[in-house]
C-alpha cells in the first residue's frame, strides 16, 4: 500500500517523522544527562498529569478546556486508551463518559467483561 507521496508502507526506509505533518506535531525530548530514577506508579502518573497539563508541544492544547489523563489503577493488567477527548470527555475531565465510553460499555458488557 503506498502513501500519498507514493512511498511504501512496507519499505524499510519509510519514516512517520519524515513526512511534514508529522514533523510539525512532533518535537523531540531534550536528552537529559541525568540518570533515571524509577519513581513509584503513583508519583509518576501524577507527574505525567502535570506535565500532560502545561504540554505546549503541539497545537491540541490550544482546542480543550482541560487535560483527560485518565483513571484507574497504575497497575492494571488491561489499558483501555482512546484517540482523543471527546466534548463530553473534556467538559468532565474524565475519558469515556461521551457517546464513545457508552459504546464501550455495550462491547465490554457483550464481551462478558463489564463489571
């Protein structure tokens, strides 16, 4: 399958980052000379939720009332990650209370997996 610049999905040479879109969207982490500490789960999502919060990198900041970082336990054995808040989903604060969480309560409840 080829993209619209006629470059291969299946060519070994093929980046995501060297298409402009992409580039635009995406900027690299400054390298850091600081060994990493493993920090316990809970430390470190809320650390994620703060920088998720003060995030400027691209231009989705810009379109949502709030950050939706999501909920639940830091050691789960299933992750459940959605595309992208919702108006509900971002009003809340919460992910998947829009239309999109109720379909998924459907799935998971035919699936035999709701609780």
């Amino acid at each position: 399958m080829a993209c619209r610049d006629g470059t291969h999905r299946g060519n070994r040479s093929f980046s995501w980052r060297s298409h402009s879109y992409v580039q635009e969207f995406v900027t690299p982490l400054p390298a850091t000379s600081a060994p990493r500490v493993k920090e316990p789960a809970k430390t470190a999502l809320a650390k994620l939720r703060t920088d998720e919060a003060n995030c400027t990198r691209c231009p989705l900041y810009k379109f949502g009332t709030q950050v939706v970082p999501g909920e639940g336990r830091a050691h789960s054995r299933l992750m459940m990650v959605g595309e992208q808040p919702g108006d509900k989903e971002d009003l809340a604060g919460r992910p998947f209370v829009g239309p999109a969480g109720r379909l998924l309560d459907e799935a998971l409840e035919q699936a035999g997996t709701a609780t």
